[in-house]
C-alpha cells in the first residue's frame, strides 16, 4: 500500500497481515480524494480519521495539504503502526495518535473538524448514534453497503468500487452545531 498523492507520493504505508484489518485500497483511496480535492475539502483541512487501521486515509489527506490530523485507533498495535507510517512520511508534527474506542472518544471530541473519515468494521451498524455526536463539515464513510443517512445528514455522493462502497455526508443545512463544508 502507497500514498496515492501529494508530497508523500509513492512512499509505501505499512500494514499488517491477517489481522482483521482491512486498508483501503490504493485505487479507492486515489477516487475518494480526487471527489474531495474536487470540493476542496482537504487543503487546510483539520482532518479527523476514526476507526484508523493503518492510517492510510488521514495520511493521504495530509499528503494532499490538510493542515492537521488526528488519528483514533483502539488497538495499541494499530496506532502504533499509524505512528510508524506518520514517520515515514514525515508528517508526525502535523498528527495526534490518540488510542481509545472511536464512539467513545467521540463523545468527548465532537469537533469541529472539517473533514472525518470514518472507516469502522464493515460490521459496524451504529452510524446514527456515531453520527449524532459529530460536528463535521464533510464526512466520508467507508462500507460494505449503502447507508440511509442519519438525521440532520444530507447525502451527497455514494460510490461502489467492488465490495466497498464510500458515502459523502455533510450537515443538512439549518442543523444546530453543525459546521458547513
């Protein structure tokens, strides 16, 4: 697995085998932040990436110029391994590596964040209540299928590569608290 994009183009993203985690691939990765670049949502952007694995995400957005990232992983081995990646690519003064359950974790970090990319077990079935407690201007979801949107989230895109589908939320306009891509 590489950096698609950006100033760590090319550098290659370590990722363990058999493990029950799932990186997104790097064609995937390339489409997503292509649509994103598209909307300029990444540029600047304060980038949170839930559900972290490897961090290939969250490092490819701060390859493409976001401004800050931060990383919650609830595997000690996995956040390091996000650290471990973050240093390879010399990003790790632009990064948190925070090592907690994602919707707890939430709960007490809500936002705002311009841009969260959550990529949880494809498994995971509590978007609305995930959802309810973030304060995002644009969010990626990474899954296995097509989700309903939560309420007070507008869905903007939805993309089917293979067994992976990625849905581009942002807050419906009028919703209290939220932030506006």
């Amino acid at each position: 697995m590489r950096v698609v994009a950006g100033t760590a183009r090319g550098l290659r993203l370590a990722a363990p085998r058999n493990d029950g985690i799932r990186p997104t691939g790097d064609r995937v990765r390339e489409a997503l932040f292509n649509a994103l670049h598209s909307r300029g949502a990444v540029e600047g952007a304060t980038v949170l990436d839930l559900f972290a694995g490897t961090g290939a995400l969250g490092i490819e957005a701060l390859s493409r110029g976001a401004s800050h990232a931060v990383f919650v992983e609830c595997s000690r081995t996995h956040a390091a391994l996000v650290e471990a990646n973050l240093a390879t690519c010399g990003f790790s003064d632009r990064a948190a590596v925070v090592v907690a359950d994602a919707r707890t974790w939430l709960a007490a970090n809500p936002g705002p964040w311009d841009l969260a990319l959550l990529d949880p077990p494809y498994a995971f079935d509590g978007w609305s209540a995930l959802l309810a407690g973030l304060d995002a201007g644009l969010v990626v979801v990474e899954s296995d299928r097509e989700l309903e949107p939560a309420p007070g989230w507008h869905v903007g895109r939805v993309r089917r590569y293979a067994g992976t589908v990625l849905t581009l939320l942002s807050p419906q306009d009028g919703d209290p608290g939220s932030s506006t891509p």
